[in-house]
C-alpha cells in the first residue's frame, strides 16, 4: 500500500507540471544522417543554455517547446554536433554528418558500423548512463548499479563464501558468470583469478566489475545477444562494454555513505575524476580515483535471526544436539561463568568486511592527420575479510581449548591486486580505419588465515597461516580493419581483423601448517621372500586421530597442487553490415578461433531488422557460440570446510589433472557449445517513447560444473581416489566436468518515455523485464559411472542453474527534476526462487531439502537538491520498505543450531533497508 501510495504521488506531480506548464513557442523537424539521407532515432536536440530539449522518435522527427533561448544543439553517437540559430524558423531539417576522421569514437558493441544505435540495430543492446545512476541512485559499485536498471542483467556474492565472497559475479539472461564478454572500450577485459563456490557461479571464474572505479565510466552498454562471432569465446550470453570517460578540464567529486538498520554494514565510497587537454588537436588524459570501505555486517531479520542455539560447550557439540547427559541448562551456566552470552558465538551477515583502492585512466592524443595514438588501464587492490562459521568450544576434533577456551571466529584475509594496461594506435589509411593495439590484464588473489589454527598440530599450531596465493593474466593483440562504403546499395560496413592472446594461471603453495596433517603415519606390513627372509613393505598413510587438518575455514595450497601453466589462442574474423533497401538491414560475422590445448573453434552469426514504418521495426538473430573453460578450471584444487545438516565436512575439489580424476574416469574438459535465437520488434509510437520486445531461445551443449560429492566412505572408489582423501584428511571429493547441457528461453522488455515541460522540468519512465526459463536437457555421465549418475550432476548443481536465479525481472523506475530538485523512485520486481541444500552424500541418491522463498519488491527512492551550480547533495534508501522476503525453514530431523533468518537472495544481497547520503561536486 505504501508503494502504491508513493507512485500516485509521484505520477500525480508529473502530471499536474505537463498540465500546467506555460507553452512557449512549438518547433517541429527532422534529423537525418547526411551520408544516406536516412532518419535518425535517439538524436539530442537541445535548446542551448536552458535544460528544455527533447530526442527525435524513430522517423527522425522532434517537437519542441520553446521558452527561452536563441540556439538548437543537435548531438548524436557518431556524428558531429550542429548548432542552429533559431531566429524565428519554425521547421528545421538537419543533416548530421559522420564523425568519419575522428577515430576516436567507442562504436556501440553488436555492430562495427559506428553510425548504428540501439534502436535501429539488428540486435537488443542497453545503453545505460552511469553518471546519471551515480548522482541519484542508492547504489554506488558497478554490479549493483545494473542490478537495479538492467532487467537481464544479476549479480550475486558467492553463497560459498570463502574467497569467493570478496567478488561479485556478473551474468546474463540466466546463464553462467563465465557465460559473457566484459570489454572496456571495446577491448577484451582479463577475467578474475578466483574460482566462485557456492551460490550462481559455482565452479567459474567470471569478472569482477567492481575492480573498475564507478567515476570512471561515462555509460555502459550491454548487448544482449550471442557474439561469440564477433568477439570471441565467453559471448554467450551476451557482451557488457564499459566506456570511459573522455571529458577534460572538470573535476568531479562524489562520496556516498550508507548504513544498515541496526547501524552496521556501514559502505562508503568516494570517487574523483578529472581530464586534462593534451595538446590543441582533442587530445586528452582523464584519471580517476577511488576509495570504498564496507564494515562488518550482522544477520539482517529480527535481532535473534543467527542466534546460536545449539551445545557450545558439550563434547561431540558439531555431532548432536542437547540430551539427558549434556543439557541446555549446563551449557547455558558454562556460557554465563565465562561472562559472555549466546551472541558471542554469532555469525557475519552477507557482505565482508573491505577497504578497496581503486586509480583509472584514458587517455588518447592525435599523432598526426587521421592518426591517433590511445591507452586505457588501471590498477586497483581490495582487502576483504571473510569470517566463517564459529568454531565451538565444544567442537573437539576442530578447536583446542587450551588455546581457544571458548573457541574462535577463524578469519580469511584476501588481498586481490588488479592491473590492467591497453595501448593502440588508430589509422585511416586510403579509406579504411585501421585500429592496432595490445591490452594486458592480470588479477591475484592472496590468502591469509587468521585467528585459526591447525588442530592436528596440536599446542604447537600457528594461529596465522599464508595458505598461498594464486593469479591470472591475459595478454590480447589485435589488428582490426572496418570501413563503410556509402555508395554500395544504401550502405555497407565491412569489417575483418585478427587476434593473437596468451592467457596464464599460477598457484603458489602455502606454509605447510596450512594444509598438512600432522597425525598421519605411514603404515608397513612385513612380507618374506621366497628363501624366508622377512622384509617390510609400506602400506600407505592412515591418520590417528580425528582431528581437522589445515588451517581452519581454508586449507592452504600444497606443493603438489603448485601450477603455472599458459595456452595460446589464434582468431581472425570477418563482419559485413549490408543496407540493402531503406528498411532492410542483414549483418554476418563468421570467427574461427584456435587453441593450443584443444584445437579450433569455428562460429557464425547472422541478423537482420526490416522496418515497416517509422514507428515500426522487426529485428532477429542466429549465432553459434563457444565457451574454453578457464585455465582454472583445469588446474584448480583447493580443501575447504562445508555444512551438511549443521555437521561441518571438510571436503577437497580435484583438478582435471589430478590422478584421481583420471582415475574416477572423468574425461578432460572440452568447450562449451551454444546455439542462440532471438526475435524482436522496436516500436516508437509515439514522440520521445521507445519500446522494445525481444524473445530469445538459448541452447548449451556439455556445460562444466562441479560434480556432486564423493564420499570417502565408498569402498568402491579406486585407490587414487581413496589416496586423495587420506592425503588431504577430507571425507568428501568433487570434480570439474562438462556434466550436463541446458536450454534457455526467455522474453525480455525494455521501455523509456521522456518529457520536457515548458518550465523546464523533466520527467522519464522507464520499465524493463526479463521472463526467462531455464532447463536441463542431459546429463553426461562419464562410461562406468552409470552408478553415480545422481552424484556426477546432483540436485544442488540443477538448482543453481534452473532456480536460484529469479525467473521474473521487472523494473519500473521514475525521475523527475524541477530546479533544483531531482527526485527517482524505483522498484524491482524479483520472482521466486528454490533452493536445494545437500543433507548427506548417501550413495546412490544424497537426501536434499527444497525450499520455495517468494518473490520481492525492493523500492528505493531519493531526492537530490543542487545547493549551488557545482554542489548537490542527495539522500534516499535502497529498500525503502525493509522487505527481507521468506525466513529459512530448517530441514526436518535436522540438527538446528542457529534461530532461522531470511534466506533468500533473490536480489543479489539481503541487507534489508539502507538509508545513505551523497554529496556531489563539479568544478
């Protein structure tokens, strides 16, 4: 009802400006392309020195009230500004010319052709403005700046924690985190280092946008197609282009705090962007840098939700419950005579601890006529700790109380350090642009336990412990040729080039305290030869006691899991852009990449828009894609602690290489394959209204995952298996495997309406969904293995990729500024979701516990106020409503031991309301 309330209120105020605002002088014209003589959609036509203005609809045509004012300023991507002074006309045809000489233009990713737009092209791309988002929405990184605006567009912390939930994954229409393409101007962006556990990317490796610093970036656009062809392996999905900033001789200030209900988790971001002229030729440098703290946060819910509840003192305490031997009255007056309450042993909420730095910069100078020399990078760090599950006093295989007496919180430090460098040089050499550049990424992650220890090692265990580190790198040259020939058929954009990329994956082991197992012996038999004399024969390792290996919440690296290992990739591809006819648009790209691990990759796509008429354009699409899995993927083994049914499992995950795999008989990994369809209609019925409908139909063949669980107490496992387990003093294995292939359908919408009263007010509405459905359709159980089919792909591998990710979207979103007030009010619509929890790993079939959580809401709301010409000040809340969603429900007969708190993530992160303050300043 309060939302409800707010909308009216809202719409009513934009209303009551539209009927009572003054009428000034109407215009009226059309914006065409001087190239081709066709209209142009999406043109800025501004009246200079006010804020009226409007953007032409799909015909080229504008209206305009005006009020004050003597120019017209017409600007559009990729084409050169005009200025018009009005003098009485009140029919104006302009012709834009293309910006053909300035090479430095971002072309708008899913076509080459620097003149096309989102509107016009064959494909569904989002243009979204950041600098807009950054000065009124609650939101203040990357992901969750398009998690609120982008209705295909999720992000997650990983529910695995560990690492994993230093980063935020990134998808696209449902599919997997390494299932898209992130470029930054256009160019290839290096992949995070670190393997995601748990939650939407389990198993992947995916980018991490929150390395790139908010300021920086002048607009995203996502394409929401496959372009494997176009751009290469990952562009499944689709393909996020981030956009610097270019501007010069302005600084900006901007810094946002904000803080959770119960004042915890309080965020703070502060960024500073500046660009200087290089030179009298468009030359220019923009830098930017930026600082962000995130503070401890508790459980959101009721202030008992995490409460723990279970035996903190009784022996056996992560084995049973309460009983007539060890009861809760003993446990409750040991916990009062050590001066503490049941709070001390409560867990984290859902965000880590983090201190990030971040510094950009791009920049490009003009070398001589039609010769531009350009470079972009960064380098940013984030400290983020992650605490786990408290360990009990009473957890006696996992704490030793003579040195924890009332057991400890165990802490994983990460530092992630992210370096990135491109460098280019842009040409027009008789008619062709030629574009010629290198771009270098690489991204570590260090990890360091502490406040832990090793419990094999008994009173001599360290408390801190370097577990090792690992690091990922990319290296990508390219050579691209594109030019336009206007006088073939209405137009043809042909584009071709090639590629050279080296990728690299190191892991460097940790001190051996952090990952040995000091109880474990080696055990010899004594035999006889055949004349009678004994000798003795080793017989392997056996432990003698039960107690943890490794530092505790993260084993470290050992010696033999040390890698460092690169591949090379080759690719050249070829993109033409026909306008056959006025209304009749086909494109084609055909890309053959190959590896030097696993050979050649070949994928096309094609796609074409037909306009019946100016408010009126049908487009579609079909592309095959590919996926490489990650060097990751192949080498990465890491031993973590779980919890099935309250009961704390230490588990291993076993590279592709590992003997053991091989052993299991599970194949080495191959490519991911795809094949896409999508369909849609562009629509602007009516001036300064823009729709568009896209439906799409995704096929994935031999996706990879992580198998299920394999449980130390199978006798069946061959020996290398069995090995692994004592090795490591695991009692569970899983494995990478191209395990199971899915098919994705989905229909996405976007819409935006914009008005200019005669005052000088401005309105826009946005409305943006995504309805998507995801299913399995095989599952390649390895030959011999026909057993384990329900443990090569179990339920909680099916879940994350069918419903964990809410299946409905929907984005409304209202702004509206008067003077020197703004005002946004935005909800999101996210649909249900189920999640699987894994009880045990019986064999044949585990036991798992389905919950359904209900969709939510999340409303947010702001209001900014322009205190002076260079100072505005904003307040507002995400979650405005503190809507919290379903309360988790333990399994039946399970062994509960904390008070049951909101489970549901559907939204990305669960923090309940969050009220911030923003100050922004432009000098």
């Amino acid at each position: 009802m309060k939302r409800s309330i707010l909308y009216i209120l809202f719409l009513s105020l934009i209303y009551g400006q539209h009927a009572f605002a003054q009428q000034g002088r109407r215009v009226t014209g059309v914006v065409t392309s001087a190239d081709d003589s066709q209209p142009l959609p999406g043109v800025s036509v501004l009246v200079k020195g006010t804020g009226e203005g409007v953007v032409t609809k799909t015909d080229g045509t504008f209206e305009l009230n005006i009020s004050t004012g003597k120019y017209l300023v017409f600007s559009f991507v990729g084409y050169e500004t005009q200025e018009i002074y009005i003098d009485g006309i009140r029919k104006f045809e302009v012709a834009l010319k293309p910006k053909g000489n300035q090479l430095g233009d971002v072309q708008i990713i899913g076509s080459r052709n620097a003149n096309r737009t989102k509107l016009n092209s064959a494909n569904p791309v989002d243009v979204i403005d950041i600098k807009a988002l950054q000065e009124s929405s609650p939101q203040v990184s990357v992901t969750q700046l398009l998690q609120y605006v982008s209705p295909s567009f999720h992000s997650s912390v990983s529910g695995g924690g560990d690492a994993a939930s230093a980063t935020s994954t990134a998808q696209l229409r449902g599919l997997g985190v390494d299932q898209l393409l992130v470029l930054i101007n256009g160019k290839r962006r290096h992949k995070s280092s670190n393997i995601s556990w748990g939650g939407l990317g389990n198993g992947a490796t995916g980018y991490d946008l929150n390395s790139i610093p908010t300021g920086s970036i002048e607009r995203i656009e996502i394409l929401r197609d496959g372009a494997a062809a176009q751009y290469g392996s990952d562009a499944i999905a689709g393909v996020i282009n981030i956009v610097l900033k270019k501007t010069t001789d302005q600084l900006t200030l901007n810094s946002t705090a904000s803080s959770r209900r119960r004042g915890d988790g309080i965020t703070t971001r502060t960024s500073s962007n500046y660009g200087v002229k290089l030179g009298d030729k468009g030359g220019f440098l923009n830098i930017t840098g930026e600082f962000a703290t995130q503070a401890v946060s508790l459980p959101v819910g009721k202030d008992e939700s995490g409460l723990y509840i279970g035996p903190a003192y009784g022996g056996g305490a992560n084995t049973r419950g309460f009983d007539q031997i060890y009861t809760k009255e003993i446990d409750d007056a040991i916990i009062k005579s050590r001066g503490i309450d049941r709070h001390y042993f409560d867990q984290r909420g859902s965000t880590n601890k983090a201190i990030d730095g971040l510094l950009f910069f791009n920049a490009a100078v003009p070398l001589k006529q039609d010769v531009e020399l350009y470079s972009f990078g960064g380098i940013s760090q984030r400290n983020s700790q992650f605490t786990a599950v408290y360990r009990l006093p009473g957890w006696t295989e996992r704490n030793n109380t003579f040195i924890y007496p009332d057991g400890f919180l165990p802490a994983m430090d990460n530092v992630i350090s992210d370096k990135s460098f491109a460098v280019g040089v842009k040409a027009k050499v008789r008619g062709w642009n030629v574009d010629i550049s290198n771009v270098y990424g690489i991204n570590s992650f260090g990890n360091v336990i502490s406040n832990s220890l090793n419990a094999s090692y008994g009173l001599r265990t360290p408390r801190k412990f370097d577990a090792g580190s690992y690091s990922a790198s990319q290296n990508t040259g390219s050579i691209d040729f594109s030019r336009y020939f206007d006088k073939a058929l209405k137009g043809v954009n042909v584009a071709f080039g090639g590629q050279y990329r080296v990728e690299t994956y190191q892991i460097t082991a940790g001190e051996e305290a952090s990952y040995s197992k000091a109880d474990l012996r080696q055990i010899y038999g004594v035999d006889t030869t055949s004349g009678g004399i004994p000798y003795t024969t080793s017989l392997g390792l056996t432990p003698l006691n039960g107690l943890s290996p490794g530092s505790q919440v993260h084993a470290g690296f050992r010696p033999s899991n040390e890698v460092n290992v690169n591949r090379s990739i080759s690719a050249a591809y070829a993109d033409v852009e026909v306008n056959a006819t006025t209304a009749w648009l086909l494109s084609g790209a055909l890309r053959v990449e190959n590896y030097s691990d696993f050979g050649s990759v070949f994928t096309y796509k094609a796609a074409t828009r037909y306009k019946f008429a100016d408010f009126l354009s049908v487009r579609g699409s079909i592309n095959t894609g590919f996926r490489a899995p990650d060097l990751a993927q192949f080498y990465y083994t890491e031993t973590s602690t779980t919890f099935q049914n309250g009961v704390a499992i230490d588990q291993v995950t076993a590279n592709n290489e590992n003997p053991a795999t091989k052993a299991l008989g599970i194949p080495t990994l191959t490519p991911e394959r795809s094949k896409g369809y999508t369909a849609g209609i562009t629509s602007s019925p009516i001036p300064n209204f823009e729709l568009t409908v896209d439906a799409y139909k995704i096929d994935i063949r031999d996706r990879v995952g992580n198998t299920g669980r394999f449980s130390a107490t199978d006798t069946n496992l061959p020996a290398d298996v069995r090995a692994l387990f004592v090795q490591t003093g695991t009692v569970q294995a899983k494995f990478f495997y191209n395990s199971f292939s899915t098919s994705t359908k989905g229909v996405e919408l976007t819409g935006s309406y914009k008005y200019t009263f005669a005052n000088g007010a401005k309105a826009t509405l946005l409305v943006g969904a995504n309805f998507l459905e995801t299913k399995l359709t095989k599952v390649n159980t390895p030959k011999g293995l026909e057993a384990y089919r329900y443990i090569i792909f179990d339920e909680s591998e099916k879940a994350r990729v069918t419903s964990n990710i809410p299946s409905k979207k929907i984005t409304l979103q209202g702004t509206y500024g008067i003077n020197r007030l703004n005002f946004l009010l935005r909800t999101v619509y996210f649909g249900s979701v189920v999640s699987v929890t894994q009880l045990n790993a019986n064999f044949p079939k585990p036991d798992y516990y389905y919950q359904s959580f209900s969709p939510v809401w999340i409303t947010d709301l702001s209001a900014s106020y322009a205190v002076s010409k260079n100072l505005s000040a904003t307040i507002g809340a995400n979650n405005l409503f503190n809507v919290l969603g379903d309360y988790t429900i333990p399994a039946p007969g399970s062994n509960i031991t904390r008070n049951p708190g909101p489970g549901a993530t559907q939204a990305g992160t669960n923090t309940g309301i969050q009220p911030f303050v923003r100050l922004s300043a432009k000098f």
